[in-house]
C-alpha cells in the first residue's frame, strides 16, 4: 500500500478547498449595480458623498442592497435592473455634473468572499456579446499638430528674444521661419536649437529672404506617434468611461492601431457615436478683411480657412492656431450672467492661460474665433470682439443653441482630444444568444468531459482492481 507523507495530504486538501472556495462566486452570478465616480480624476470620493447618495436613494424611495467605497469610486446594489435604472436617474440629477454614473454589475457573491479576493470571472465579447473595433491613428496628422505646437512656440520664443522675423508657416510638418537678414536668422538658430533640442534645421539663403525650416528628428517622430496613440487610447478610455459603457476593453494593438471591446453594447451605431464623439477645441483668429462673397464661393484668403458659423454664415479664420484643447484642465456647462443663455466654462493650464492672455492683448477690438470640431467638422459656435485683455485661465463659451448641447461640449471637451484622428478599419458585433450557446456548449464539454473519464478509468482499471 502507497503511504505519503502528511504533509502532501495536507497540502492536496488545502489546494482543493481553496480552489472550490475561488471558483465559488462564479456560481452566485452577478447583481445590478449603480457606480458613481468623479469626473476629475483628481478629486476624491468620501464618506460625505456616500450619505448624500444614501440621502437621494430614501427620499427617492429607491432601495439598495448596500454601497461601499472602492478604487475612488462608490458602488450601490439593486434587487433588479428596474431599481438599478431609476437609481441611476436620481443620482444623475441629484449629483449634478461632477459625477459619472454608470450603470454597472457586481458579484452577487456573499461578503466573506469577497472580503478574501474571490471574485467571478469578467465574461468578454465571446461570452456576454458586445461589439469589437479596430481602429487606426493617423500618424501624419499626428506629427503635423506637432508641428503646430512648435509654430507657437517658435513665436513665443522669437519675441521673447526680441529677434524679429518676416513670418512664421508651416507646410505639413515643417514649420518654417523667415528673416530679413543673415544675422537675425543666425541668432535664431541659436536660439531656437537651444530651446528646442529635439528638432533638426536646415538653413535657406535667397536674395531677399534668409528662411530657417525645422523638422522632427527621426527620434522625437517615434515619440510623438507613441504619446498620439497613448493620448488617444487615454482620451477613449475616459469618453467611454463617461457614457457608461461598463468594464470596456481598450487597449494597443502594434504601432498605431487600438482594439476597442465594448461588452454588452448591441447597437453598434451608438459604439460608433461613443467613439468618434470625442471633440476638441481651438482658438483662432477672424480675418474680418475677407470679402464674404468670395467666402460664398469657397475662396479663401491665403493663410485662412473657410468656417461655417451657428447662424449659418461663413468667415475666415486664420490657419495659425492660437489655442487648442489640450490646454484645457476642465469643462463645465452653466448659463451666462448676463443673457441668460447656455454656455460651457473652461478653466485653462499655466501655458495655455498664458498664451490666451497674451493673445488677448494683442488683439484687442479684433474678432476671436471659437471653433469645436467634431468628427473631423468645425464650427464657429462663437466668435466675439476681444474688449480687453483677459487673463486667469478662465474662459467662458457662449452661442449654444440649448442647456441640453452645452451638457454634451463640456462632457466631450471634458473627456479630451484626440491627439490626432483615428478610422475604423474592422468592426464586427457578437450577439448575447451567442455567448449564451458558448456558455452552454462549455457546461456540456464539461460534464461529457467528466463521464468519458469516468468511463474509462471504469473500463481500464477494472473498478480499482476488483476485477
């Protein structure tokens, strides 16, 4: 007779236990759920907004199985989906827009599980159904937006240096600077390798124009692709994340392609809206001598694009970009004090508080464009006169057409921008009756697995020896 020591009997017994203990809450399945979290990732949840939402629940006369704080955010169970989808709507209205609330689902496992770190399995697409995209970031405008940062840069610089110049453009992602003479060009070169190390220059002498032309070394391209494709998976994660879609799946796919698994999603035209409804912002100049005949009949001025504004007529805006929404820290809707009309609040970083206040200085009783874009569309949704110098870092949107829309541009501008734009290059949908006859197949595999063993440990042991 084979004997073992004790402590391998020991140690069989606590793995089959631990193992039965772990696999447990697959079994209780999983609970309705309400998650609130903030949209700032800076700012902290606490005991404070737990009683407030208790508060709402029981004047609201919706019951839960418990709430608990967890990874900065609070989760609150329900009996049913009915309860889960009205809790949902109270809290949305009685928290305002400082909070996400999602709808989510939570193991239904008992507490003294959980308390142990056994939790049930997360099912994926195959399983629960959804939709699944890949997507592709296009890199050359990534490096063209680049090439714009270093446009206002180059300004910044030049003029704090007090080296003049001709004019500043830029042509795909080379951005070019013009000098009247040698010397200035010279001591640009000086300046601006100093300041901006990661860029190669090349130097051009005409008769009458001395030109400086800056391009990212090959080192600083790969770097800005991979913070474009990082930024873009981030800024998708929160849009996402804001709209609710619980558990989605968002991750890298090579060098500039993102896979994007929405579980429980069926409507793939609303994953679509979700995905490309991320919007940004930019600030630019008007030029009011544009003849707006000429606007009618797509003839820009050079150095200018053609924009439709809310009320349905076109201006021009100068193509050197004042300010884009990367320089926004948070957006929030609200209402004008003095019309009363819908508006967004924008509060702006250092940099971009400081280049919209010098921008404001120099351009006053000039008109200033505020164009959101949006699926590779831009508007003009307002386009004041400047008055006066504005500084603080705080900037207010006017021209929204109801409190409903301005809701949408603060959550969109919220969420953040594309660092550049991406396509869809394969979508495909797996249905929930799919992952319910997987589901069932693999319960099948099992228990026909477990007979034919049996069976044949029957068969070719002869009942443990007995025959």
């Amino acid at each position: 007779m084979n004997r073992f020591p004790l402590w391998k009997y020991v140690l069989i017994g606590f793995t089959l236990v631990a193992a039965f203990l772990y696999a447990l809450p697959n079994f209780f399945g999983q609970v309705p759920a309400v998650q609130v979290s903030p949209v700032r990732t800076t700012e902290k949840v606490d005991t404070v907004l737990l009683a407030q939402m208790a508060s709402l629940l029981d004047t609201a006369g919706v019951a839960n199985s418990g709430m608990a704080l967890a990874d900065n955010s609070i989760k609150a169970r329900f009996a049913s989906t009915d309860l889960q989808i009205k809790a949902k709507d109270v809290l949305e209205k009685g928290l305002g827009e400082r909070y996400t609330v999602a709808l989510n689902l939570l193991p239904a496992s008992p507490a003294w599980l959980t308390a142990i770190g056994a939790r049930p399995m997360n099912l994926g697409l195959d399983l629960r159904g959804g939709v699944h995209f890949l997507l592709e970031v296009d890199m050359k405008t990534a490096l063209e937006k680049a090439a714009i940062r270093y446009q206002n840069d180059f300004r910044t610089e030049l003029r704090s240096a007090k080296i003049r110049y001709s004019r500043i453009s830029r042509e795909g992602d080379a951005v070019t600077v013009n000098f009247s003479t040698r010397d200035q060009r010279d001591a640009a070169v000086d300046k601006l390798g100093t300041a901006f190390a990661d860029l190669a220059y090349t130097t051009d002498d005409q008769a009458e124009a001395f030109t400086l032309t800056a391009r990212l070394k090959p080192e600083a391209e790969k770097q800005v692709q991979e913070f474009a494709l990082q930024q873009n998976i981030t800024t998708l994660r929160n849009r996402v994340n804001e709209l609710g879609v619980a558990e989605p799946v968002i991750t890298q796919q090579g060098a500039s392609r993102v896979v994007v698994q929405l579980p429980g999603v069926q409507d793939t035209a609303k994953a679509k809206d979700i995905l490309g409804r991320t919007a940004t912002l930019e600030i630019r100049m008007v030029d009011e001598l544009a003849d707006p005949l000429a606007l009618a009949q797509g003839q820009a001025p050079f150095g200018t694009d053609i924009v439709p504004t809310r009320d349905g007529t076109l201006i021009a805006v100068k193509k050197d970009v004042v300010l884009t929404g990367d320089s926004i820290t948070n957006a929030t809707p609200g209402f004008d004090s003095t019309s009363g009309q819908a508006a967004v609040h924008i509060n702006l970083d250092g940099t971009g508080a400081r280049i919209f206040k010098d921008a404001t200085r120099e351009n006053v009783n000039k008109r200033m464009a505020i164009l959101l874009i949006e699926k590779g569309r831009a508007e003009a949704i307002t386009a004041p006169v400047i008055r006066e110098e504005i500084g603080g870092g705080r900037v207010q949107i006017t021209g929204m057409e109801s409190a409903q829309e301005a809701s949408d541009v603060a959550l969109l501008l919220r969420a953040g921008a594309l660092a550049a734009p991406m396509q869809i290059v394969e979508e495909r949908t797996v249905g929930p009756s799919m992952g319910a006859e997987n589901i069932a197949k693999g319960f099948n595999a099992n228990i026909w697995g477990f007979f034919a063993v049996v069976i044949f440990i029957i068969f070719y042991y002869r009942v443990f020896g007995l025959f």
